[in-house]
C-alpha cells in the first residue's frame, strides 16, 4: 500500500478531505522522524514503537572486487511491533 493509497483509505473512513489527510500525515511522520534522529523511542501503545539501533563496526566483503572493507558503526531506524499487533498478523487473535 502506497501513502497515497493510505490516504484515500483514511478519506474514505473518515470523510475528511485528502488534502487535510495529507498535510497531517507529513507532519506525523516528520515528528517520527525528527525524534528517532534525536536518540528518542517513539511508542504507540497496542501498534510498536518507532527507535534507533546501533550497528557495530564490521567487515564486509566487496563481492565485484574480492576484497575486504571495513564498515563502520552507524545507527538505523528500527520497528518493534506490540505483542497485540504481532499476534493479529500471526492470526491468533481474529478481527
């Protein structure tokens, strides 16, 4: 599912326009985005929690080359979803 499509989805429920939809979402996501850079866990309760994972320092192969390089420690966003969310995807819990 595309962004665009969430929105029209969310349209639709909610009869607001998509416009409004669109301009809400941005800044949703900006202020996920904006906090997970800053080193905060963003937790929304029976969904997950949006945080930053640090990756240690390693080597890697460059396969074209055969040849080793180091890459260094860096951080990545991550997703933890809630224990109510991942057992709906499992089907455990039906809707």
């Amino acid at each position: 599912m595309t962004k665009a499509e969430v929105i029209t989805e969310v349209s639709r429920k909610t009869g607001i326009e998509k416009e409004e939809i669109k301009k809400t979402m941005e800044g949703f996501l900006s202020v996920i985005q904006d906090a997970v850079i800053q080193n905060q866990r963003v937790h929304f309760s029976g969904f997950g929690s949006f945080f930053r994972k640090k990756r240690a320092k390693k080597i890697g192969r460059n396969i074209s080359a055969n040849t080793a390089i180091v890459v260094n420690e860096h951080h990545i966003p991550s997703f933890k979803p809630s224990k109510f969310f991942l057992a709906r995807v499992k089907s455990i819990i039906p809707t």
